[in-house]
C-alpha cells in the first residue's frame, strides 16, 4: 500500500510541474500623445486566435496559459491607429510587452460654399422650390 501511495504522489508531481509549461503574456497600453495616460478598454488580440481581451482601468492585459510559440499582438483602440507585436513565446516564462499607441490622423477635404450648393438656381416665387439645378 505504501509502494502505490509512494507511485502516485511521484506521479502526481511529474503531471504537475509538465502541466505548468505555459507562459503569461502581460502589459500596458498607453496614448503615446498623451504623456504615456493608459487606455482603458483597448483591444488587445493574438492575431489568427480567438483569444482577446481587454484592458482594465490602469490599462493593464494579461493573457494566461500561452503555449510555446510565434505569436502576433494586435493592440487597437477607436481613434488610434492599430499595432502589431511579434512576440516569441518560451515556456514558463513571464513576457511584458509594453506599447503606446498614437492617435489617427484623419484629413478631411474641406468643401466650399458653391461646392456644397451644388450651383442650384433658385425662383425668385418661391425661395424654398429649386427650379433647375446645373
């Protein structure tokens, strides 16, 4: 009886110290513009992967139980352009990526007022009819 207790319990310590081969992939978000301020509720993803999350109010993620491997961390927020990071992920160990975000730059074409007017003729009846548009 002590023999299979003595088996199991080794066992037991083998499974657990090869189950605990998956790291942690962890950070920050911040507006980059902005004195470094973090940004809550930012989009973080590992890219061709469900696996998503987002930040809590210090701008913090975290993604837990990661397998060995390649992977890609989309970080996207509205109004800010999208980031990817290639991070190389070993087993058991702790990443912490870090990543400020810029705003987008949007350009706007700024139409004049006979742009805008479309060159309608108005009838001097009736301010409100259009009677013939060019």
């Amino acid at each position: 009886m002590l023999h299979k207790f003595f088996y199991i319990s080794i066992f037991l310590i083998f499974a657990s110290a090869f189950s605990q081969q998956n790291a942690t992939i962890s950070g920050n978000v911040t507006d980059f513009e902005i004195g470094n301020e973090p940004i809550l509720f930012a989009s973080v993803k590992i890219k061709e992967s469900a696996a998503s999350v987002q930040t809590n109010f210090h701008g913090n993620y975290r993604f837990e139980n990661i397998a060995s491997g390649e992977y890609i961390l989309v970080f996207s927020f509205l109004g800010y352009d999208d980031k990817e990071i290639a991070v190389s992920v070993k087993e058991d160990k702790n990443y912490n990526v870090n990543v400020a975000l810029t705003s987008k730059t949007i350009a706007i074409d700024l139409l004049s007022d006979t742009e805008i007017a479309g060159n309608e003729t108005i009838s001097k009846n009736s301010a409100n009819k259009i009677s013939s548009i060019d």
